[in-house]
C-alpha cells in the first residue's frame, strides 16, 4: 500500500511539497491536497489589484489545474485536526494519514483592531484589496497612512511596498501634491534583518516625502475624530487607513491544541512538530524565519527531502535554513531583492537594487510556480 501523505492547505508550502512529492515519487504516494479555496493568489498580487494594475480574475490560479501523479486536491474545509491519530474531518468527510503536513497559513483577526472595520481598510486579505481597490479613486486629498497593527505579519516589506506603490498611485492621478503618506512601522528601520534594503527603502521614502515613523504599532482607529492610536498613546490624523491586521492561525489549528504562544512549534532544522510524522510549514508555524511564501516554499523542500528518503530508505535530509529571496517593489517599476538566511546565525540580508532586470526576475519567480504549480505556461496575464 502506498504511503498516505495528507497536505492541509495549498498554499506556497502545501503547493510546493505536493509538487516536489509527486515530481519524486508519482503514484509511490497517496498525496492529498486539501483547501477550502478554489483558486491560489499570490500575496503579492493583492498590491496589484488594490491600486488597480490587475483584475482579479488576472491573479485567481484555479486549483482545477493541478493535474499530478499521485496527487488528489480536494476541495473542502478542514473542519478538525486530531495530530495524535493524524486524522482530518473536513466538510467533505474524514481523512487518516501516514504523514500530516500543516500548510494552513495566518489568517487575520480584524476584530483585534478598534475602529479597523469601521474607519478603515487592509490590504492583506483578497477582499480587503478589492474594497481598495474601491476606495481609492475616491482619495484626492489629505493624510493616508500605510500602519502595521500586529507583529508577527506576513511579507515585511509590504507595508513599505504599499507606501511606494500609493505615492506612484496618486502622483499618475495628479493629486499627490495634496495628499500626505506616513508608513507606521513596528522596527527602528523598514527591514531589520536587511540594513541596505532598509537605508534604500528610507532613501526611497524621503525622495517621495513619505513619513516613516519606526517603532510603532497602530493599536487602534478612531473613526469619528479620524485618529489613529499608535501603541505609546500618540495621535495620527488620517483620512485614508492602509492597515496591516492581526495575524493568528486559522480557527481550526487553533481548536487542535496545536499551536503554542499562537503558532505551531517546530523542531527548526526538520519542521517536524511534536506529533510523531506530524510537520508544520510556512506562516502557521513559530520557525523563526519572516512570514512569507519563499520560506514556506523552502520549508516544504526540507520536508519533502525527509519524506522521499523515508519512502526510499536513503540518507535522511539536510537540516532547513531559513533562506530565501525576497522581490520589494520601490514603485517608478522598479523592483530590489533581498537574499537573508535566518537560522544559521544572526542574519543579514544582501540588497541588490531596484531594477528593471529585477522587475524580469519578479515576473519569472511567478511564472515559474504558476508553470511548476498549475501546469500554466505563458507570460503572466498583464490585466
Ligand atoms: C500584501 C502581501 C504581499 C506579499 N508579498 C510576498 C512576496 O512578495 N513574496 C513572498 O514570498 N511572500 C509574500 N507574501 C506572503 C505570502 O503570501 C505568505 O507568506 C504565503 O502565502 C504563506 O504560505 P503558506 O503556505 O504558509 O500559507 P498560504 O499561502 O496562506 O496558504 C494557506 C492555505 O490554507 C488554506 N486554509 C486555511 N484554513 C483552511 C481550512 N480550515 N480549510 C481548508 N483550507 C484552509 C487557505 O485557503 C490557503 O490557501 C505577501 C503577503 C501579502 C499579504
């Protein structure tokens, strides 16, 4: 009988493991590929649909495309996790697994914020970047902030993409002269484990007169005097909200006792969670690296290597790194990269400017998943 590997979540961690198990061992497994979703976006396509450079239907990939080996995607919610028996119930019935990878990502908690639904928006759920997307034709003049409200969040660099992407905005409407950007961030500079992203990031912002104001939280809104309260107490006036929300896993995680101080612990170098031939990869765990799709990417490697030398009887795998290479729009279509590796010591990310070849780079990082993913060949659609 074949091995039984069930995938919750898929997602950049549960799309890759599903691929690399079945471009390694086809039908040798039963790999089951469960999501609630119909479609995959990429994080980084919510920027292009809130300012308006995307449809949706543009970044939507329809998990109907996934044709693999050995892969079976379902459809369906994950109503319980039992990690002792890994044993999953879903909307559409149970599921026993040999092998149990925890792919399910952050969700948000938008209740966490006052006044965030009532007196503002966030751009880090699909919906929320379309009622951007909305909104923002509407915003010709006064103070917009771009603010972070919770640590940990996803993407780092996205607040400060965000700040760039909407000076560009507003500048192309003629109405940037009018109109006030201020970016709230959590840390003493935009990207701490990178310095030379940061100093370019601060450069970028004091060019475009953005105001950065470093070691904050916004802690809440006040719709009414169109305030927002940053976690020492302080006021910021606003007209527009840009808000990054609380992120925490998904209720399902949380309701397995699972998670830990909010996340899913992991052993660092394996991914494996305390549940013997139970993993966690990607933003629901606490591994110590940024939330982001490359370092789920890079988790699901690690995993997939132990589970194709467990299948095989070979040499167990090389421990995770925590290394990826993250894309940061500067806006002017421009894009820089940071390379970082997190759990080999303090790290320190190397910056490579914006450029136009990075833009290329960027636009193939996408086309090669949708390609490698979802059997998707072809540049990526521009509208
Ligand atoms: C604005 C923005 C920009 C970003 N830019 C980048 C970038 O440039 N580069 C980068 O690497 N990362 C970027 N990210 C971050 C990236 O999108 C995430 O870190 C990445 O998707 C995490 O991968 P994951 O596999 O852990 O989880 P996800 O990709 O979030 O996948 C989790 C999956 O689990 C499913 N799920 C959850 N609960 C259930 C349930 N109960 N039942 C069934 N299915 C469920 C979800 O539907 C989802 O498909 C960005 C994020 C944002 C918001």
């Amino acid at each position: 009988m074949s091995v039984r590997v069930v995938i919750l979540g898929a997602g950049f961690g549960g799309l890759e493991l599903s691929t690399l198990l079945s471009e390694a061992l086809g039908e040798q497994l039963e790999v089951t590929l469960i999501d609630k979703s119909d479609a995959f976006i990429f994080g980084f396509s919510k920027l292009d649909v809130m300012f308006g450079r995307k449809v949706p239907d543009a970044v939507r990939l329809p998990y109907r495309n996934i044709v693999k080996p050995g892969v079976y995607f379902r459809q369906e919610a994950i109503t319980a996790i039992d990690p002792e028996a890994r044993r999953v119930t879903t909307t559409g019935g149970t599921y026993e697994a040999d092998v149990l990878v925890i792919a399910l990502g952050a969700e948000y908690d938008l209740h966490a914020t006052p006044g965030l639904i009532e007196g503002g928006n966030e751009f880090y759920s699909v919906p929320g970047a379309l009622q951007l997307r909305d909104v923002l034709p509407g915003f010709t003049r006064g103070r917009a902030i771009v603010g972070v409200t919770s640590t940990p969040f996803k993407c780092p660099p996205a607040p400060s993409e965000a700040a760039l992407l909407l000076h560009d905005y507003l500048t192309a409407r003629g109405v940037r002269g009018a109109c006030e950007i201020s970016l709230v961030m959590p840390f003493g500079i935009p990207i701490p484990p990178s310095p030379g992203a940061s100093q370019a990031l601060l450069n970028a912002f004091v060019e475009r007169g953005i105001g950065f104001v470093p070691d904050r939280l916004v802690r809440g809104l006040d719709p009414e005097r169109h305030v927002a309260i940053l976690d020492d107490g302080s006021e910021l006036p606003y007209d527009l909200f840009l808000g990054v929300p609380k992120h925490c896993v998904p209720a399902v995680v949380a309701a397995s006792g699972m998670a830990v101080d909010g996340w899913i612990p992991v052993d660092p170098k394996t991914l494996k969670t305390r549940f013997p031939s139970v993993y966690a990869i990607g933003d629901v765990t606490s591994v110590g690296t940024p939330k982001a799709g490359v370092f789920a990417e890079g988790a699901a490697r690690t995993v997939a290597a132990a589970i194709i030398a467990g299948v095989r009887g070979s040499a167990s795998a090389a421990a995770y790194r925590g290394l990826g290479s993250c894309y940061i729009e500067f806006g002017e279509e421009l894009v820089g990269r940071v390379d970082v590796e997190f759990l080999a010591g303090p790290p320190n990310g190397r910056f490579y400017d914006p450029s136009a070849l990075l833009v290329e780079e960027k636009r193939h990082f996408g086309a090669s998943r949708r390609a490698r993913w979802f059997g998707i060949s072809g540049p990526d659609p521009e509208r």
